[in-house]
C-alpha cells in the first residue's frame, strides 16, 4: 500500500470517528488557544456578547481585581500497536506497542501592579509540573504525538518556576479596545497603538508563531509540529522556556515583534547559556490581520498571516564535520557533539496564516524552512515542514462548544542531515542506526468534547508514515484520549 492511499484511508478513518461523537449540549462556544492578545483580536471580541465570548472554566475569574489566580490539568493518554521495523537504533521509536500517560499541571497567578489602560503593568508568575512520559520517551519521531511530553523523562514531576515576568503596556493612542483577560494579559481594555515589552522567563510560542486553530495541545492538536512550526528552532530549555525580552508594538489591523532569548548551553539541555555576545536566539515577526474575505452581512472574516524570521547563536556543531571525521577515521561514529563550535549561526524562516470562512469552520497553515547545515538544538530534527488544517464548531449538532479538527504535516531534513543518520550518527531526537530516507507524514484528527463547565475530554488519532524519517519503519498510529480542566 502507497503512502498516499495510508494517508486517505487514515482520513477517512478520522472523519468516521469524529462524526459518530455526539455528547450532551451546551450554551457557550469554546475559546480559541490561550495567546497574547492583539489589537485586532480585542477588537474582533469586543463584537460578541459576553456571553459567548467569556472562557469556560470551573470557577468564575473576575475582571475587575487587581489580582489573577487560575490553573489547569492536562492528562494525555496514549498507546500504539506494533508495528514493521527491521531495525531499531539508539533513538528510535519502539516498535513492540506500549502506552503511556502524561500530565501537566499549571498554576496561573497575576497581579496588575499598574492599573491603568494606557500604561498598564502586570506581574505574571505560573508554576508547573509535567509527569509521566511519552511513548518511546519522546525518541523516534520527529512530529512527535504529544506536545505535553518533556524530551528528557530523567527531570522528574517536581514542581518548577515555568514562567516569571513584567509585561508593560505603553499607549499611543487614546482610542480603547476590549481585551479578554487571560493567563497573559491581565488588562480588559488596551490602547489600539500601543507598544508592549515583556521580560523574565516564558515561552517564546506564547508570544510567536501563535494560530488559534493549531497551537494549544490542552484543547486542539496534540502533535509538535502541527502545534508549532517545526523548522522553527526555537530558543528554550528541555522543558520548552527561556529568559528573555520580547517587544510588540501593535496597530489595528497589524503587529510587529522582536524576542531575544538565550540559548541552552548544550542541545536539549536544561541549563541556559547566559552569555549574550556567544549564544543567543533572535526572532521577529510580523503579523498581518487584514480581512481576505466576508461574510453574507458583508463583515470581514478572520484573517492572520505572520511571517516569522530567527537566527540562534550558540556552541554548536555541523554535520559535514561530523561526517568527514567519521569517514576519515577519527571518530568511530559520527559525533556532532564532539565538533560544535561557539557562535555557530543557524536561522530559519516561517508562515503561519488562519481563515475564517464561516461561524464554524476554519482553516490554517504553516511553512517553515532552516538551513538545515547545524545540529538541531532546542526544539525537534526538522528542517523543512509544510503543514494544512482546520477545525469545525459542534453548532451544528448542538454542540457549540464541541470541536473536530484535522490536520496534515509534512516535514523533511536536509542532505547532510539525512547523511549523518544514515552512518550511524544521533541527534537529540532521532537516531535508528541507520536510515532511508523519505519524509515524514503525519496526519491528525481530534474530536474534544465539552463535558461540564471547564472539563473537557478529547480522542485523538495520529497517523505517521516514514517514522524518523525512515522508509524502513512504520507506519507508526498512534492513539489518545484527553482530559483537561480549566480551573
């Protein structure tokens, strides 16, 4: 069977088990994905009734204190049958069948330290824990199925500091547009110009390349790269944060931003490199909100296009050097720890853009691309990724808090890349001992259920064809059912 006919059957699949759903109704609509707000997006809540606008959560968060305090649980579980493989290496994804549970717990707290719309300033500080751990301890798959899953199990579920930082708003206009308070913004009204600076530790994608069809694993797609842009590798440690700055200035109908962050000291590790002038990541973006198309009423439709750009800096290696040593006989296999080198420079480019196209359906997608000559370092082994998906409203079926969502992503690493896998060499992520190379498809399909207040329970299937980018392997489908509770 061709890998395009496994991709259809496994959308037919998906569609068949989506649609068979249909749990008791319910009377508001589902927030998009936690994010930091926008001009536009202030903009476009303001339009709906409280209402339908309000987030779901088990308990009532006021709008009007000084204070914030909220909090969230994510179980994620999930299972894969056997499946063909020749060979297994180091990294691989195991192919006997297991399953495994993850859970991310996160407290919320917040304080407005300045209270005033043109020049607010809020205190956020979020404390986390994740436990258990991925199938194959997150090894094997480049898109791996669960966004949840710390790359390094060995940290334990010990609580730790996730995020701590100022965000200071500076008003350029007098002109107020709503904002829905949230875990990052803690204002209800925000100037429509208006620069903002956040600094202290968070995660870049709280702030970057943020879709509110593909981004939050807690209520939408579980896969990294449908979530995230996988070429995208940005600055952060294991566990997906980093120190920085990051600063916005927002327009009606546009946004643009600059983050600077340090790198970890080595790939994948836990420990930040605090030494600017050797290793930092930089990114920008800029985000278009103009309207493409309208509704019957004649009102624009949701239109997001963000371009993203970065460069990290950091004590890295190349593959070439890593494969010429191996062929020359200096090094048994090829090792591309043993060849980094300080200031090394790897950058990249994405697109991220979302559709409207009515009250219930949606569509998004993704490009991004990196020069694929270094080590992957922070965030997954992609170089290249293309990605298309949407989600459907349960309206329909009198389900408005329901969603159905489908997702399809491509991903592919460059020669030199493919090279050091094939004679043997590991990254942090991948590594069978050998390779055939061939890209990594993966298609996901979710159906998340509302069950009472802000309980919500979703079934997830993924399928992954060239695992690891390996023809040799797979496929790989993966199975899931989720609980989260906002609090």
């Amino acid at each position: 069977m061709t890998s395009i006919w496994r991709l259809w059957g496994a959308t037919a699949l998906l569609l068949a088990i989506a649609s068979g759903l249909q749990p008791t109704a319910s009377a508001q609509t589902i927030p998009d994905a936690p994010q930091a707000s926008s001009a536009a997006d202030s903009a476009a809540r303001a339009e709906v009734p409280p209402a339908e606008s309000a987030p779901v959560t088990v308990f009532p968060h006021s709008n009007t204190s000084r204070f914030y305090a909220a909090g969230q649980t994510n179980i994620i579980f999930q299972a894969d049958p056997a499946f063909h493989s020749p060979y297994e290496g180091v990294n691989s994804f195991i192919n006997r069948g297991e399953y495994k549970v993850s859970l991310v717990g996160t407290l919320y707290l917040g304080m407005q330290l300045r209270k005033n719309p043109r020049t607010e300033t809020d205190f956020l500080l979020d404390f986390e824990s994740a436990g258990g751990r991925g199938l194959s301890e997150a090894l094997g798959i480049a898109g791996f199925t669960n966004l949840d899953v710390v790359r390094n199990p060995n940290l334990g579920s010990k609580p730790y500091l996730a995020r701590v930082q100022l965000r200071q708003t500076i008003g350029l206009t007098s002109k107020m547009v709503e904002a829905q308070r949230g875990v990052f913004n803690l204002a209800t009204l925000v100037p429509e110009r208006r620069f903002e600076i956040r600094a202290g530790k968070m995660g870049l994608p709280d702030s970057l390349d943020i879709n509110s069809i593909g981004t939050d694993s807690h209520l939408q797609f579980m896969n990294w790269t449908v979530d995230n842009n996988g070429a995208w590798d940005y600055a952060a440690d294991t566990r997906g944060y980093t120190y920085g700055v990051v600063t916005e200035y927002d327009d009606r109908q546009w946004t643009a931003r600059y983050a600077l962050a340090l790198m970890p000291t080595v790939a994948n590790g836990i420990d930040l490199d605090w030494a600017l002038r050797r290793a930092s990541g930089q990114n920008f973006e800029f985000e278009s909100r103009f309207p493409l198309l309208r509704s019957g009423a004649g009102e624009g439709r949701k239109t997001v296009v963000r371009l993203l750009g970065y460069a990290n800096h950091a004590h890295m290696g190349l593959y070439r050097d890593a494969i010429n040593a191996y062929l020359k006989g200096t090094d048994a296999v090829p090792d591309i720890v043993t060849h980094e080198r300080n200031s090394e420079v790897k950058y990249g480019f994405g697109l991220n853009a979302e559709q409207e196209l009515s009250k219930e359906l949606r569509v998004f997608g993704r490009v991004g691309w990196n020069e694929g000559q270094h080590e992957s370092f922070a965030y997954t082994e992609v170089d290249q990724t293309f990605e298309v998906g949407g989600d459907y409203a349960g309206s329909r079926w009198n389900r408005p808090l329901d969603k159905i969502g489908i997702a399809f992503v491509t991903n592919a690493i460059k020669h030199d890349h493919q090279e050091y896998l094939k004679l043997g060499g590991h990254g942090f992520i991948l590594g069978d001992g050998n390779l055939s190379y061939g890209r990594e498809d993966i298609l996901e399909g979710y159906y998340n259920a509302h069950a009472w207040r802000g309980l919500f329970y979703a079934f997830d299937t993924q399928f992954i064809d060239h695992p690891g980018y390996n023809t040799a392997r797979g496929p790989v489908i993966v199975f899931s059912v989720r609980s989260h509770i906002d609090f």
